[in-house]
C-alpha cells in the first residue's frame, strides 16, 4: 500500500518568505499526487494534482508543485507567503487501481508578519 | 454547485448512543468517501462507495460502525453504540469518474463528532 510522508509538522515562515512543504511517497510506480489544504473547521479543499504530463504542476493560490521521480518527492512551493496561507496543508496520494486517498500527516504552516 | 453537503456539522451525545452522520454528494459524482480526521490518526478512509455499492470498507473499524448508500444522493454513516475514541471529525467526499474533474475528491464540510 501506498504511503506519504510529509517532513515537518509545523512550519513558520515570515509574510513575503518562499513556502516550501515537503511530501514523499512510496511506490514504485508513479501514482496520482495531490495537495489539499485546510482552513480552521473547514473542509479540504484541493490546491492542485499530477496524474500525467508535464511534472511542474501549477495550482490555486500562487501555489505550485514540481513531480521528482527520481526522489519520489512532491514537494509544494510558493514563492512568497501571504498570511491568508497559514492552514494546514496536506499531501495525498492515490494508486491507479484504487480510488481512495491515503494522505500524509499534515503540515501546519504559519506566516508571521 | 453546492458542493458536498453534510449534516449535522457538529453533534455531542453522550457513549452508548447511536450516532448517524449524513452526506448529499455532489451531483452526478458516482463516487462517495467516508474519511475520519484525528489528531493521533490523521485523515484515514472508512469506507467509499461507487455507484452506491461498498468498494472498500476495510478502513471501518469495527463493527459498530455501518454506512449505506440507499441512492446516489444520500448516505449515512452510523455509529452504534458510540463510544469517547470515536470522537474525530468526519468528512464525506465525492469525485466523478469521468469529465474535467476525473480524479479530483471534493470535501464536505465534515461533522464534528463529541462523545462524552
């Protein structure tokens, strides 16, 4: 089964900072990657997805995630923080046979100003 | 759209109650997911569904725990009896198999569950 590990529970950046959230996961054949966030007492909301095609994959909110084979790395960027990103952000990963999520552990990201 | 509608958004009942959460999928999505979010768990799936069969329940805990999917609109997941280490927020999430989306999850809202 496919698993996500994502580095760093917490992570702290000043308004303006890149934001770089680490995911891997383990599969030797490259699965479907994905990005969600989390606001307080809201639900996921997907930031952006890889299935096939180009690795750099672009998504909402400036927010932007290079695909590695290599280092089976997925790894979430943005290269100047707002505050409006401090949530908790989350990397998932889905099998080609299977439709469900595993997701990572999460990680909070804080802004400060 | 409205989105992925789930009801009640949250619900305290004392353990030994029977507890059921709901969830309005998003329409036309054949697929529906059940996930729970703890701090010690994370966010795991229970159960999902496709075309209102059970696929994968494997992710239930236990059995006290049951979902259905009487239609393509509507399911519940229950709880009976519950008890405190039920207590997590739980998410329902549907996805199409086809069109633009074709892969994407969308999330309710989640119940916050409190057994006491």
């Amino acid at each position: 089964a496919q698993s996500v590990t994502q580095l760093g529970s917490h992570v702290s950046v000043s308004e303006g900072a890149l934001v770089l959230l680490r995911c891997n996961y383990s599969s030797s054949v490259p699965p479907y990657l994905f990005w969600y966030v989390q606001y307080p007492n809201q639900g996921l909301q997907l930031l952006l997805k890889y299935t096939t095609g180009a690795t750099l994959v672009k998504g909402i909110n400036g927010f932007e995630a290079e695909f590695k084979k290599s280092e089976t790395s997925f790894h979430l960027t943005k290269p100047s923080a707002h505050m409006s990103d401090a949530a908790e952000y989350f990397c998932a990963v889905r099998d080609t046979g299977r439709r469900a999520l595993t997701f990572g552990s999460g990680t909070r990201l804080q802004v400060q100003p | 759209d409205a989105g992925v509608i789930q009801s009640p958004r949250h619900e305290v009942t004392e353990m030994g109650q029977e507890v059921t959460l709901r969830c309005k999928p998003i329409s036309g999505h054949d697929y529906l997911f059940w996930y729970r979010q703890t701090m010690m768990r994370g966010l795991e799936l229970l159960i999902y569904f496709n075309n209102n069969v059970p696929i994968d329940d494997s992710g239930m805990p236990e059995d006290r725990f049951s979902a259905k999917m009487p239609n393509a609109s509507f399911s519940t997941l229950k709880i009976q009896p519950s008890e405190p280490r039920d207590s997590a927020v739980y998410f329902c999430a549907s996805s199409s198999s086809s069109g633009g989306t074709y892969n994407e999850q969308f999330f309710g809202p989640g119940t916050r569950l409190t057994v006491l």
